[in-house]
C-alpha cells in the first residue's frame, strides 16, 4: 500500500448562520386550535432538521413533541412536513432551504399533538394485506431438525427486492390525495408492501391477497398521481407496485371469468 | 386506569421481542394452550433499533465450518467470559433460526444458484454471516413484525411505555404501562414477562444508536433486584461517521474495504492483526477482519501518536472501499453509500470514509440463566438487554441479530411453559403498585422538585460516561464518573418538567427515560472501576492492569440495586467447562493457537 | 383541528371491484391510442384539412369515404374514437371524484355509460356507410 | 391488535389540487381528456357528415376551418402530446419489461413509444400527404 497523504474533503461544516423555522403547534389539552410557533436558532451545513427539532426540544421550549428515533433514515419514525411536502426530519438538512421554514405534521393522518399523528390506520391498512409469505402447502415443511431455505435465484429477489425497501414512514399517505379524499383507500405502502410478497417466488399467497386488492378501495382508487414516489425517501416507488397490482388484479379478474 | 390479562407480556417490539411473541404463540400452539400474548412498544414494532442492524447474521453455513469453530470465534471473541453453555446452545440453533427467518420471507442476498449467501465478518474463523444487503436488521425486524401479523393471539400495544414490572414474592406478576397517546396508565396482569428492551448505548454521548436505546428494561429488572452483569463492558464500533456516529457497517471491511490512517498507511498491521493483507482479498480474523474491540483500540492508539486525520472537528481514519469497484459496492453495500452521501457528503465509490469509533453495544444487561429466566420467577429477558453470557468482553459482529432470534424464541417457549401452568396474582397486588408509579408521575410532574433539567443531567451524564468510560480508561477516570452518576442520581430526585399535558409528553419520557439512565450508568461504572484488569473491551491505562488477569477477574461482575444508597458489586464464576482459557491472538499470532 | 373524529363504523369490506379492471383496461388502451395515434390525428384531420394544408384530393369525399367505410376503417374508429372516448371517461370520472363533485357511482354511469353510447353511435355509422 | 375503530379525518377540500404545483401539473394531465373528447365529438361530426353526402362533407371541413374550433383542436393537439410526455414514463412502471432476467432500461421503453408517435405520423403523412 502506498503511503501517500490521503486527500479528503476536510469539510468546510461551519458555515454557521441563524435560521428561523415555524412549527405548527397543537396541544389538545390546552387549546382547540392549532398554532404557528417560531424558533430562531443556529444551524451549520450538517444541520438536520430532526437536529433542529432535538435543539427546541433541548434549549428552546421542551414542551414541543415529534417523533424520532434512529436519525439514520431507516426507523421511519420522524416524517413531518416540509413546507407543505413530506420529508423525513433526519434526511432534511437546512442547508437546502432559503428563507422561511414550515414545519407541519403529516397530512391526511389525524393529529395527536404537535407533530405526532394518529398512525394506526395506516397500520390497519398494511395489516390487511397479509403482508406475510403464505406456502399453504410448501414442498418442504420448515423441519428445525433439518431446516432447510427455499431456493431464489439474485434474478428472483430483484423483481422484489425494490418493493421490500419500505421502512413504514407513511410520507406517501400524506403525499397521495387519494388517501386523504377517501382514508379507506388502502393507500400506496400497503399496496406496495402485498406487491412485494405477491413477487416473491417463495410466495403462493396472491389469490388471498388478490381479495383485499381488487377492491374500490385497493389497487382501484389509485389514479397514478405518482406524488408517493417522488416522496419515497427509500426510492420504492409505490406508484409502481400499486399500477403493477392493477394488472395483477385484472388478471385475477379474467381467471374468475374464466373459472366462473 | 386500564385493567387487561394476558398469559405472557413482552416489554419491547424489536426483533428479540417479536420472535419472543412468535415463539411463544407457536409454543402454545403445539401444546395445545391457548394464550394470550401481549407485545408492548414504546414506539411502533418497526422503528425499533434492531432496524439499524446492518451487516449481517451469524450461523454456520458451508460444509467446512463447524460449531466447534464458530464456538471457538465466540468464546475467544469474548475473552473468555462467556458462559460456554450457552455459546454452545447458540452455535448449534443459529442455523436452523436463520433459516427459519427465510421460510418467513427474509430477503436475504443470495448466490447464482439460489442458495443464502454468506460474507466475512471480524473475529470469524470463516465467512459464515447471512445478509441481505447492508441492510439485515432493516429486512429481519420487518419480516418478524410482518411475519407477527399472521398470529390473532399477540395483541400489540404499540407506543405503550413500560414503567415499572409487578413482582410480588419473588415472582413477577405484570407490568404497568403509560399509554403514549394519552398518558392513561394501564395494568396489565401476566403469568410471564419477558423483557426484550434493547441496549444502552444512549448513556454515551457519540453512539451508532438510535435515540429510543436508553436502557429501560435493564434499569426496571434491576430496580426489583435482578443482577446487571458485566456492565463494564460497552462496545465501540470502530467505524462510525464524524459527527453523527451513524454506523458504517463492519460488513464494508467483510467485503475487503481498508482502514487506513491519514498516511494511507494500513495501521492495523502494527496491532498484532497483521501481516498485511492484499488488497480486495480479505482474510478472516487478519487486520480489517479482527474484532471490534481491538480495531477501536487501535484508532486510539493512532490518535495518540498523532496520525489520524480531520473531519470537521473529529479525528477520523478512513475506510478505503474504492477498489471494489462501483458495482460491487453498489450491490453489496447500497445503504451505506447512501448514508454516507446524505450525512457527510462523501461517495464511497469516489474517496474514502472518514469514520472513527462510537459506542454501539451493551454487552451486559440482565443476568438470565441459560433458559433466559431472571432471579425473579417468571420474569425472562432476551436480546441485547439481557446478560445470558453469549457476548463475554467483546461481542463478535454479527452474533446478536442471531442471537435475537436464538434466545428470543428460547425466551417465548420458556414464558409460554410457565404461562401453561401459573395462575394469575391478584389484582389489588397490581393497583397498589400503579399506584406508586401515579405518585412517581405526579411527583416529576407537579411536585416540588428545584426544578432540575432533564437536559443537564442528561449531558452531564453523556459526558461522564464518555470521557471515564471510553475505549481505554483509567482509575481516576471512572472514579469521577462513578461519582459523577452518584450525584446526578441525587440531583434527579429533584428533577421537574414543564410539560403537563397528559398527550404524548415526550419531556416526561425523556425525564423516565434519564432516570433509567442514571441507574444503569451507576452500574456500569461501579463495574469498570472494579475490574481491576483489562479484558476485552474493557481496557485500562492504570499500571499493572494492562493484562487480562484470569486468576483473580475470570469472573463476571454483578452489581445490585439498593435504591438511593450505592449500588454494590459481587463477583461471579464463568462457566468455562468446555474451552480453557488461552492467549486471544489474530492475525499471523493467532495461526498456531487453537483451531 | 378537531374536525376528525369520524369513527369508522362499518367494517372491512370485501366487496370485489370486478368491474373496475374492465374500465382500466379500456382506460389504457385508450391512453396509448390517445398518446400515439391521436397526435398525428388531430395533426392531419383537424388542422392540416381545414387549413387547405393537405394535396387535393387527399381527404375528398371519394377518398375519404373509401377510407373510413371499411374494414380498417372500423378499426380505425375503434382506436381513435371509441378507446379514448373510454380514457376520457375515466379520467372525468376520476376528476369528478378528485374534486368532490357528484357521487362516484353515479358518476360512473354516466361517463362509461356516455362512453359507451358514443361508441355504439361511432361504430355504427361505420357499419352504415359501409352498407350503404 | 384490533383496532378497526381509527379515527378517519373528513376528506379533503375540494381545492386541495392548487396547493402544490405537483398536483396542478396532475390535474392538468386528467384534463387533457377535455380538448379530447371536443376533437372526437367533432369527427363524429365529421362522420355522420361524410355518411350524409358530399355537401355536408365540405360543410364539416369549413366548421373544422373556423377559428375557435381550429383553436381548440391545436390545444387538442397539444394536449395529445402532453399526456404522451406522461403517458409514456408510466409504462415501464407499471409493465416493466424483462428479457433475459434483465429489466430493459426505462429509457429504451419511453423511446421505444416515441418512434411509435413518429411512425404514426408518417403513416398517415403517406396516406394523405399526398393526392
């Protein structure tokens, strides 16, 4: 190995400057009505708006509550919105933002306080799903005495594995209108989340989950708006997965035609 | 105030208390017991810090590992203090775990031929780690929650905060519970507890772990009198980001990433890891490939002799994945470009990372016997939480997302056994100690407290925990931490928070989450302090400590709770019936030791 | 704020949209005849003729006639007409839907069923000239 | 965990769409269907005019010559065109191809549709481009 200087941008981080952001406050308890609320504070090129969060929590006013966890973009726990448009806090970073910053709770979903939703119907919907591998009749029965894996070729889990990447996040329901008109709708993760087992080759479970998704409000009250893939801090494009359900579904549809 | 009943309760929704759930679900399935099983969370299931596992699962694999070689890797990995039993039990369900998570749908990566691949990883004599991806913690815990939803019979309780166990008589009997969303307290009756809480990485200020790894669990078990055991020992991770700490997985330097100082020379060699070895063609247990504990030795080692590099105001080394190509690392390693990109603002294809260590594992917790029980009947632990003495002084890397899975059913089976044949205790036993924890919240939030900050007490305690407590220590160091946790715990007698509302107040958590803390952090340093050798990752500077000492500290160290007085410490023997203890060696020096 | 609190009252439901994946398939076929045929289309017919744009003779009565009153000519009805009649249909029943007019059943009936009307009617003069 | 009692939130307002520029620009997609539908309603015209005779075929080509249907058929026009922009990224989302075990780059798929736009124009440019 050579033994030159390794060159690396030694970042030049701290570009500090104050910033001044707005965060939508709800406190059930206190008050019917939602308000603004302004905070000024400092932030440097790093800065992330969940670090921005932690920050008020931590010096300005701790009585402000939002969800978060890892800060490494993959618990799923901090989305927010951004100005108007879903982000997670922790892969938001100040630095892309002149001027005002809103801070708001996901859309579509009921707020709790601050910037806490109610979640469990999102929870609801991806549990509909059977969000599970289904082998009603595997082959090979798992044997702990002589377990034994399916095989799957790298072909196989690529037709896949994009639409396993979901961490949960729920920024596509807060992106996809059609939820937020119709909340029955199962909306883009779920759907996603049924395509995805539905894919895999170990899989036999479509026509059970084929039930739930070719319903009004499965697979058919999506009209591709696409807003939920633009969201998709993971790059799943639930679009994809839930107009490639539409296929499947019509599919499914033409087979009970045909099976009477 | 709630009142529910459940057979078995599980304190954590991570992968250890998912499969704890599914475990136990399937256990009294097959005998025929119908229970009820409830899976209490103080954050959704899926954003549990098993989440954020990256690199990968240990079991053997190929036709030419073995148990016994996988047995050897962990007790050495552990210098010698593991319970050899239970590495034993491990090794030989690892597999059949693994490829149970596969017949549940885990993505895992694979070969041409459709068979689960396997990648190197430090401290393995053999390449024998499952993956999928970078990103195994991520697919395991979302095919465990998943996989959950198939059994009615586990009622989740999501965002529910667990504050305190019931026991009475030596047997735990429930546990009491404040719902998040509404600052209702609930009871919840039980047969059998399981505690899956995670680890306690947040007691350290630079750490790869997420904001909810406080230590719950571990602090409740032992406020009611089970031992933490071996607390000293905290792993740091050799390569994290500069600033953040988020993890970069060991799985870059498996793959044959470097790690190289700001010369561009591979310092490891000069650490008994070497000789060096060629590039793109990595070796187990040599240089990269060596354990953490050693790696996170040696970046302190370069730091003091001045040969580390800048990033901000870190001192860094840099991990070198360039020469594997930009195809392979995209395939191999996807999240970890893409952290490093979002966070630092570096393409791992292009330059370098520059990374430094930062606490990352709790290898104590919770004394459990090898069925998982705790000193307190009925009451089990599993997971990182849990001291069943798999892990010693140093865990090996990509041991404990198997071991979630290993213990986490044996945990479920065990609860479910007793469950089978326990009856409920009375109610009233429940309310009287709910009503404690009503008078312990009403205290913090409208008592007369001077008005102590959360926030302080939390930094101060960060602070001591990292600057007495870091990779290598010294007797004045964690004299003064110790004494610094002795007198935060005094100072948060009178702690207070401003937030009253009863709707999610996450100020009051914070406040719960910190006293926890402090207690555990206690531990920990009373443990440090008192292992009066260096072993693992516990490393002393101190003269004449500088070497294991098998004669006097081959022992695990237990420390007991006494309320407000200090916590004391006893001294316990390791289970060492299989494997004598040796000279730990990697690299050339470890060649001639054992096989 | 406070304005959520609908509880949901009914429980899942099964209902199977057996129906909507006819509507969708028309929808698509409708939007690639609208996305490829239909620009050159307007292009020739609705702005190049009336223009004078096109040679003599090249959309006369005769020649035009002879065109549309025959077999490719019914298909040809069928993609430029029919089809995207049913896309537009779609779309319009959705927009309704996006923007809270009327109710979406129907709503459906009125757009398949226009749809389907104007198709029949498009079809038919085909079949009429031919036959005549 | 049973919990099919959630709470819904009302739908949206019907103006939800202008809040963001995304949603406009789908909005504007959906109503391409409106120049659409005014061009297909006038060859239906046209046919039942060509059914009717020579003199009402040359009727249908001087209404099709007045300036607002000219118009609206040009918007026609360019609505056919944007909604083929749109159009034709979403396919290889909803039908990706593979061949081989390889999916066929979304690119290849989009330009795969345009020369389609093309061909058809040319098809009909040696069908009526001439006398």
């Amino acid at each position: 190995m050579s033994t030159e200087q390794i060159t690396t941008k030694s970042v030049s981080t701290n570009n500090t400057s104050i910033k001044h952001i707005s965060v939508k406050r709800y406190l059930p308890d206190s008050s019917a009505e939602a308000y603004w609320q302004q905070y000024e504070m400092p932030v440097d090129d790093s800065t992330s708006l969940l670090d921005a969060l932690n920050h008020i929590k931590e010096q300005l006013d701790s009585t402000l509550s939002y969800r978060w966890s890892c800060r490494m973009a993959i618990c799923g726990s901090c989305g927010v919105m951004v100005n108007g448009i879903p982000k997670l806090g922790c892969k938001t970073f100040l630095r892309d933002y002149e001027g005002e910053i809103r801070i708001e709770p996901l859309s579509h979903f009921p707020v709790q306080r601050d910037l806490v939703v109610d979640m469990e119907i999102f929870l609801e919907h991806l549990a509909a799903v059977k969000p599970y591998l289904i082998d009603d009749n595997p082959v090979k029965p798992y044997d702990p005495k002589a377990p034994e894996t399916y095989q799957q070729t790298p072909e196989q889990l690529a037709r896949y594995k994009q639409f396993a990447n979901c961490i949960n996040c729920g920024l596509c329901y807060s992106a996809c209108p059609q939820f937020g008109l119709n909340p029955e709708f199962l909306g883009p993760a779920a759907l996603t989340l049924a395509h995805r087992y539905n894919l895999d080759s170990r899989d036999h479970g479509k026509k059970q989950r084929m039930t739930e998704l070719n319903r009004h409000e499965g697979v058919w009250s999506c009209t591709f708006v696409g807003f939920c893939s633009q969201v998709c801090p993971k790059h799943v494009d639930p679009a994809a997965a839930v107009n490639q359900g539409k296929v499947e579904a019509a599919k499914h549809t033409l087979i009970a035609l045909f099976k009477g | 105030m709630q009142q529910r009943d459940f057979d078995i309760v599980i304190v954590g929704g991570g992968g250890a208390g998912l499969r704890a759930a599914i475990g136990a679900a399937e256990h009294a399935k097959e005998h025929k017991t119908p229970q009820r099983i409830a899976l209490l969370s103080k954050v959704y299931p899926m954003r549990s810090h098993t989440v954020a596992a990256e690199g990968g699962a240990a079991a053997v694999t190929s036709a030419e590992d073995s148990h016994q070689a996988h047995f050897d890797d962990t007790v050495s990995g552990g210098d010698w203090l593991v319970e050899q039993g239970v590495v034993d039990y491990f090794v030989h369900h690892a597999y059949q775990e693994l490829v149970q998570m596969e017949r549940w749908g885990c993505p895992w990566s694979r070969k041409d031929d459709g068979q689960v691949q396997v990648r190197r990883f430090g401290g393995m004599k053999t390449a024998r780690t499952w993956f999928a991806a970078d990103k195994t913690g991520f697919h395991m815990l979302h095919t465990l929650f998943q996989t959950s939803l198939k059994y009615p019979e586990i009622e989740r309780f999501d965002e529910y905060f667990v504050l305190d166990l019931a026991v009475h008589e030596g047997a735990v009997i429930g546990v009491i519970a404040l719902q998040v969303a509404t600052g209702e307290l609930t009871l919840l009756r039980a047969k059998a507890v399981i505690l899956a809480t995670g680890g306690a990485g947040r007691l350290f200020r630079f750490n790869t772990n997420a904001g909810i790894v406080t230590g719950d669990g571990m602090a409740m078990a032992y406020r009611h009198g089970v031992a933490l055991r071996d607390m000293e020992f905290v792993q740091y991770h050799p390569t994290g980001l500069p600033g953040s700490g988020i993890l970069i997985t060991e799985a870059c330097r498996g793959e044959g990433g470097i790690l190289l100082n700001k010369d561009g020379y591979r310092y490891l060699q000069d650490y008994g890891l070497g000789p060096e070895t060629p590039l793109g063609k990595p070796e187990n247990k040599y240089m990269e490939l060596g354990p953490r504990d050693k790696l996170s030795q040696a970046f302190w080692q370069e730091q003091q002799a001045g040969r580390t590099g800048k990033f901000g105001d870190s001192d860094v080394v840099y991990l070198d994945l360039r020469h594997l190509g930009e195809k392979y690392i995209l395939e191999r390693l996807p999240f970890i470009c893409e952290l490093a990109k979002s966070y630092i603002n570096v393409d791992p294809v292009k330059e370098p990372i520059p990374i430094r260590p930062a606490v990352h594992y709790t290898m104590g917790g919770i004394e459990t016997d090898p069925l998982c029980e705790t000193s307190i009947a009925g009451l089990y632990a599993a997971g990182e939480c849990a001291s069943v003495g798999l892990h010693g002084a140093n865990r090996l890397g990509s041991n404990s997302l198997t071991e979630l899975l290993v213990f986490g059913r044996l945990a479920g089976e065990q609860a479910s056994k007793r469950a089978a044949q326990t009856e409920w205790a009375d109610t009233r036993l429940l309310e009287a100690q709910a009503e404690r924890q009503q008078a312990t919240l009403a205290r913090l939030c409208d008592g007369e407290g001077s008005g102590e900050s959360w926030v302080e007490l939390k930094h101060a305690m960060v602070q001591a925990m990292e600057s007495g407590c870091g990779i290598y220590r010294t007797e004045e160091g964690m004299r003064h931490s110790l004494e610094t946790m002795r007198q935060l715990r005094e100072r948060y007698a009178k702690i207070r928070v401003n937030d009253t509302s009863k709707i999610f107040n996450t100020e009051l958590l914070e406040c719960i989450e910190l006293g926890y803390g402090l207690d555990i952090a206690e531990a920990s340093c009373l443990g440090a302090l008192e292992r009066r050798e260096s072993r693992g990752a516990h490393q002393r500077l101190d003269e004449g400590m500088q070497k294991r000492d098998d004669v006097n500290y081959l022992k695990h160290s237990q420390v007991f709770y006494q309320g407000e007085a200090p916590a004391e410490l006893r001294w316990q023997d390791v289970d060492v019936r299989f494997s004598a203890p040796a000279e730990r060696a990697y690299g050339d020096a470890g060649k001639g030791g054992k096989v | 704020m406070m304005e959520k609190l609908a509880i949901n009252e009914h429980g899942p439901q099964h209902k199977q949209a057996f129906d909507e994946p006819l509507w969708w398939s028309l929808f698509s076929a409708g939007g690639v005849c609208f996305a490829v045929i239909l620009p050159a289309v307007i292009l020739f017919i609705a702005i190049c003729l009336p223009l004078g744009l096109l040679p003599a003779g090249a959309l006369s009565y005769e020649r035009a006639s002879n065109l549309l009153f025959s077999v490719p000519g019914f298909l040809f009805v069928g993609a430029v007409v029919c089809l995207p009649l049913f896309h537009a249909a779609h779309r319009l029943r959705h927009g309704l839907f996006d923007i809270s007019v009327g109710n979406d059943i129907l709503n459906k009936k009125l757009m398949y069923g226009a749809a389907a009307l104007l198709s029949v009617l498009a079809l038919g003069l085909v079949v009429a000239g031919m036959l005549r | 965990m049973h919990k099919s009692s959630s709470q819904r939130l009302p739908p949206l307002k019907r103006n939800w769409w202008l809040k963001h520029r995304f949603f406009k620009l789908y909005m504007l997609r959906e109503a391409t269907v409106l120049p659409l539908v005014f061009f297909t309603l006038c060859l239906l015209a046209g046919m039942v005019a060509l059914l009717q005779g020579a003199d009402s075929w040359q009727g249908w080509i001087a209404f099709m010559g007045s300036p607002i249907v000219l118009l609206l058929n040009l918007l026609a026009l360019a609505a056919s065109l944007f909604h083929a922009a749109t159009f034709f990224v979403l396919f290889p989302r909803v039908m990706p191809l593979r061949i081989a075990g390889h999916s066929l780059p979304d690119k290849a798929i989009v330009a795969g549709q345009w020369a389609g736009v093309v061909a058809v124009a040319l098809l009909f440019f040696w069908l009526l481009g001439r006398a």
